[in-house]
C-alpha cells in the first residue's frame, strides 16, 4: 500500500511538473487534470478518491482561480491608484475574496480537490497588462477589468447555487454570490463616475 501510495505520489508531482514546463497548460487546466485523474468511484483517502462530481471540481477550481486572481489585482491597485474609491474597493477585494478563498480550500481539501496554486494564464496577462499602466489609464483598466471579472463569477457562483451536485460547494456557491453582488454593483457605480 505504501508502494501504491508513493508511485502516485511520485507520478502526480511529475505530472505537474511536465506541466508546468511544458507551457501548454496553465493552473487551473492542471488542476483540473490532476483532478479528472482521481478516482471518483471512492470517497477513500487511501484510494485518493475524490469526492465530488467532476462539474463541481472543475467549478472549484475555475472559483479559486478568480478569487486568487481578485486579491492580487486588488494589491496591485492598492499600490497603483491614487482614487480612494477604488482603494476602499481593492481593500474589500482582499479582504473578502481572500475569506472566500480560504472557505474554497477548506470546502476542496475535505472532497479531494486539487486546486490551482496561481492564477491562470488569462489572469496573468490580465495582471501584466494592469502593471504597465498608470493613473487615470489604469484606473479605468482595472475598473474596467472588475466588472468584467464579478460579472463572470456572479454567473459562475449562480449557476453551481443552482445546479451543483455537492451540498458544500452549493453552500459556498450560494453563500458567496450575494458578496460579489455587491462588489459589482460597487464597482459598476465606479465606472460610472471615471467615464
């Protein structure tokens, strides 16, 4: 059984690797490689089973990806605008996807759910295109961004609220969509204004 035990190991970390060199696949479509690669049929650690249907795997981690993605863009805002809205905004940005990220790892750690360790590629350009911006530029960039990112992950938290399979992650789903209606309608006031 150790053996077993080992070999997988062993075989997952290079299979992350590979990935992770190969340039071809960023976190997230790793993780939820490694997660299809799981045995759904068992619950049991020993078999490392996970513990959910593969659509709610795939739902943590395309969450985990933007809740990640949400606290870093909101640090870089918090050291590249001078707007004090949208510095109360970026705070509130780090503060509760930063909670609701933690409550996602908690929720995927006790199904088996290997989760992204770093943003996607797409949150990574988005990142890096952010970062070569200034003042009234970035600001309208970032604003922009926002809306598009909490209009995103409003569908994504409604859609599993509604159809998901795993009570927990419906919990966490349905728990966590009022909280990013709210930062929506923050942020969409804000654009407003910088127009």
């Amino acid at each position: 059984m150790k053996k077993l035990i080992y070999v997988l190991a062993i075989s997952a970390t290079s299979f992350a690797f590979q990935a992770c060199n190969s340039g071809t696949k960023d976190a997230k479509e790793t993780a939820d490689s490694l997660n299809k690669t799981k045995d759904t049929t068992s619950n049991e650690m020993a078999t490392g089973g996970i513990a959910v249907d593969q659509s709610d795997a795939e739902f943590a981690t395309k969450a985990a990806v933007g809740g990640m993605a949400e606290v870093e863009l909101g640090k870089l805002a918090l050291t590249k605008t001078s707007n004090a809205q949208l510095k109360e905004f970026a705070n509130m940005m780090v503060n509760d996807h930063g909670k609701a990220n933690a409550e996602l790892m908690a929720v995927a750690k006790m199904k088996n759910i290997t989760l992204p360790g770093m943003v996607d590629e797409e949150h990574q350009k988005k990142m890096n295109d952010l970062q070569q911006k200034s003042g009234a530029d970035f600001d309208k960039a970032y604003t922009d961004a926002m809306v598009d990112g909490h209009k995103s992950t409003l569908d994504l938290m409604n859609k599993e609220a509604k159809d998901g399979k795993d009570a927990d992650l419906k919990s966490f789903a349905a728990k966590t969509a009022p909280v990013v209606q709210t930062h929506l309608d923050m942020i969409t006031k804000i654009q407003k204004t910088l127009k």
